[in-house]
C-alpha cells in the first residue's frame, strides 16, 4: 500500500464510520465502462458536494492490495452484476492535485515535475522488474508494467484542475499538465492496453483551447449537465428525509437552507456538506465559508461587464436569468461577457442552472446570505443600503405603517431600477423581494402561492420558531393599493393561511409609473389586519 500507487481502504473506511448515504451507485456505473473504447469520466462539481468521498471510494473498490469487501457488501453496488468481478482486481493510481500543490510547496513547472517524480518513484519500487531507473515517462512506465502481466490501473485524479485555479496564470505550466493528461488518455496503446477506467474530479470542466476539449475522451459530468450522474451530485430529496427523521431535524428548514440545485433527472439536490453540518451541529445556519470565500464571489460579481449587476440584481430580487453558456472556456479568467462569469458560479455552486430553460438563480437561503455578505461597497452600496432597511421595512408592515412601507419601496425600486427598467408587476415583485430581503429570517417567502380562485402574489408563511404574524402581499401596476386589498378578499386568498388567521396581515400595494412630479417611482401601501 502506497500515498498514491494503491492506497488502500483506510479514507473509505473513516467515511463509513461516519454518518454515511450511499452513493456507491456510481461503483456501478464506472463498472459498466470497464471493457468499452472511452471508460474516462470527469466529473466536475463544487466544493463541499462530496468529490472526495468518491474518489477515496473508487479506490477502496477497485484497489488489488487490499480486501475492502467488507465495506461494501451492505451497499447498493452488491446487488449489481459487475460487483465480484471488478472488486479488489486492479492496480489503483490516485492523487489529489491540491493536496499535492500544498504539501510540495513548489512553484510553476517544478510542482509537475516533483508530482510526476513522485509517482514514477512508488511505480518503480512496487514494480523493480518492469521499470528502469531511467524511465521519466508516466505512461510509458505504465505500459511497461501492465506488458509484463500485471493487473491493469484505474487512475483516479482529484481535484484535478487545481493547477487551472491555482496558477490561473501560469499558461506554460498549464500546457504542461495537459499535455501529460493527454499522454494518458488520448495515447491509444495507453488508454486502451494500460487503463481499465480513469475518474477525475475537480470544480470546472475540462479546460478548452479554442473550440475542443483538452483531453477530449472524457465522458464530462458537469453542474451544467450531470446527466445520468445527477443523483451523485449531492444528496437528493429522499435522502435528506431520511436524514431528518433519523435525527429528528426540520425538514422544511432543511430544505429551505440548503435545496435549490435542480436537474432533469433529479428535482431536488442538496448541498452535502451543509447538511452534514446542520446534523452534526443541530444548527441550521450558513456552513458557506472557507471555501471560495466572500472575497472570490465579490471579485466575480464585480467585474465590469454590461449587464452583470443588473442580472445579480435581478437574482437578488428572487428572479430568474436567462444566460448562454456556450462561451465559458472552464477557466477563472478568460471572461469575454457576463454569461462566462454566471457560468462560472454555476461551476464553483454560487448559482443553479435551469438545463431546459437556459436559466441561472440563487439556490437557496444559506447561497442566498453568502451573496448578501458579497454585495457591499462600491457599486453594490445602493444595494447593500436597500438590503440593510429590510428589516426596519418588515418591522413598518407588521405595524401597519403604510406611508413608511411606500417610502421604503419607492426607495428600492429606484436604486435597483437599472435592473428594473422595465414598469410592470414583475419589476415590482423583484424589488418587493429585495426590500424585504431579510424576512426569510422570520418566513418562508412563497411567491404565486396558490390560493383561493387565484394566485397570491406573495404569501408569507412563518417559522415555526417566530412569533411573526403570517402576511398575504397582493401587488398592482397603475391602480390603486385598495384595488390589490379588494382582490385578496374577493379570490380567498388569505384562505391558503387559515391557520393564522388569528394573526394575518394583507398588504395591498401599488407602483403607478405614470404620477406626475413625483422624483422617484411612486408607490401606495394599504395594511389590513384579519
């Protein structure tokens, strides 16, 4: 057993002792490549969604030099038809790129140079009768194993795009790396007589130069489209319920704080880590930090590219936004317009991407306070003003204040309204959602609840641990705010919140674009309480 060169099961089995889901599903899947033309997967995600886990699994499984049997037989992957044949059968080589970049301490060209030394130096010693002491090639060293009768090797590559993030400059070393990528995998007698199957993870795609893909054999899974991977990803709705009943944790919360990613194949995703947090610390709170930190995402979200804020903006606002992502060469700095920099947060798990509708949104409420930390100073300032008045804004509703409701709204709207340049009831829903940014601390903001003959523009459903009254927000464009008080009663739609009715607000409000003289966008609030 070696640091890279068959590692053994001792990772996996720390995992196993712990609170554990299984995903060994994806033991399955990589199974039914072995023996194909392209047995290659990338698949990229964030961080905290659990990437190391499988690749410490993969090779607990497919590792020759130990019996990980016992690890396995109470897990899904038993039940499949290439579990005994593939078990404990191969020659694992596996390395965790960022762990590498740290432990070396090495800069540029010599961090690759050192990391295929390190290799080459455990092939040599578990293999002395198939390797010179000559031999500086990676591939043609494992060529020359497998030549001689020994097992073939599944490569499992974590983080392996960590040389991209770290060194985001360093285009020589970058071209370097790929180029010993593309020794392995796009080398025919290599690929095909030398690795049973390969597995790399990372947080971006596989880089692009021009058009192509760099190592183009790779079947890629991606936060854009995990296909039949999805349920990999993090943890699905069944699982997280699961979770909740075993530990008796609030499974509306659960969801709010830390669902949001969707895909075609699974509706519902959750962030792992974050979960496991909340379980293990009985807390449901933002588990969002020391990752890419604050500072990254404000770096991201700052740079000057048409149409970038208003699209945060927009997404602040609870919305939706179409983006293409086409463009994005998988790097952090080749950015030609605001959908290269959108794409990017999809990739580092900042934003969900709606595959069928070409769409981009802030997944849930702990993405959503990361954001909130993010937008501060410079150009953000109007924002982060606008964010900070929410909770005097809530604490005038629940008074019924209705002149202090209107000037907080006329406030939003106008410094949102590059954003919101369009004057209909969408805009003024964004800029409800903004100006009452904060009360997703007390309710769970629903927007187009159904209810009564209708659909409530915005339902305010409390916590279960506030003592908020519950509150039912009809909105109007170029009416009245009496109008919007009229229409809650006249569609019952206060009755989807019967059971608050001894403690329930409705909140009519109107944004008439058309009112002479007045310096911002004028604004009428009525409070009625049931």
């Amino acid at each position: 057993m070696g640091k890279y060169l068959n590692p053994g099961y001792d990772a996996f089995e720390r995992i196993r002792r712990d609170v554990y889901i299984d995903k060994s599903g994806l033991i399955t899947y990589m199974n039914s490549l072995i023996g194909k033309p392209k047995p290659l997967v990338c698949f990229s995600r964030p961080r905290r969604f659990g990437k190391t886990f499988a690749a410490d699994m993969l090779c607990a499984y497919y590792d020759k030099s130990c019996d990980s049997r016992f690890l396995f037989e109470d897990l899904k992957v038993a039940d499949s038809d290439g579990f005994e044949k593939h078990l404990n059968q191969y020659n694992v080589l596996s390395f965790d790129v960022t762990g590498f970049i740290t432990e070396s301490g090495e800069r540029g060209a010599d961090i690759l140079a050192k990391l295929k030394k390190a290799l080459l130096k455990e092939l040599r010693e578990a293999f002395p009768d198939c390797v010179s002491s000559e031999e500086e090639s990676l591939a043609d060293t494992l060529y020359s194993i497998v030549s001689k009768g020994n097992a073939k090797f599944v490569i499992v590559i974590d983080e392996w795009d960590a040389l991209f993030r770290e060194f985001k400059d360093d285009t020589e070393l970058q071209k370097d790396y790929i180029l010993l990528l593309r020794s392995l995998f796009k080398n025919k007698d290599v690929t095909a007589k030398v690795i049973a199957a390969a597995y790399m993870t990372g947080i971006l795609p596989v880089k692009k130069y021009g058009t192509e893909s760099a190592v183009s054999d790779f079947k890629e899974f991606t936060m854009e489209s995990p296909a039949k991977l999805a349920e990999y990803v993090g943890f699905t709705e069944a699982e997280v319920k699961k979770l909740c009943e075993e530990y008796r944790m609030d499974f509306s919360e659960m969801r709010t704080w830390y669902d949001g990613y969707s895909f075609s194949k699974i509706r519902h995703v959750y962030s792992p880590n974050s979960v496991m947090n909340a379980i293990q610390n009985e807390e449901f709170r933002n588990y969002w930090t020391k990752t890419e930190s604050f500072e990254s995402l404000k770096k991201y979200i700052s740079k000057n590219l048409d149409g970038l804020r208003d699209a945060v903006i927009l997404m602040l606002g609870g919305q939706r936004v179409t983006i293409d992502t086409g463009t994005f060469q998988n790097d952090i700095t080749s950015f030609s317009n605001k959908d290269d920099v959108l794409t990017l947060l999809i990739h580092l798990g900042y934003l969900a991407y709606n595959q069928a509708e070409g769409e981009v949104y802030i997944p849930n409420r702990e993405v959503a306070e990361v954001f909130r930390s993010s937008v501060k100073g410079g150009k953000w300032a109007p924002v982060e003003y606008a964010i900070d008045q929410a909770e005097r804004l809530l604490d005038a509703t629940i008074r019924g204040d209705s002149e202090k409701i209107a000037e907080s709204l006329e406030l939003v709207h106008e410094e949102c309204s590059s954003a919101l340049t369009y004057n209909d009831e969408n805009s003024l829903a964004c800029a409800i959602y903004i100006a009452y940014y904060t009360a997703k601390n007390h309710y769970m903001m629903i927007r187009e609840l159904p209810a009564g003959k209708g659909f409530a523009d915005y339902a305010f459903i409390p916590r279960p641990d506030s003592d908020k009254p519950a509150m039912v927000i009809e909105l109007k464009y170029d009416k009245d705010a009496d109008t919007a008080i009229r229409q809650i009663h006249d569609n019952r739609y206060a009755g989807a919140l019967k059971g608050y009715s001894s403690s329930l607000l409705l909140v009519g409000i109107n944004y008439d674009k058309d009112a002479r003289g007045a310096k911002r966008k004028k604004h009428s609030c009525v409070v009625e309480r049931m």
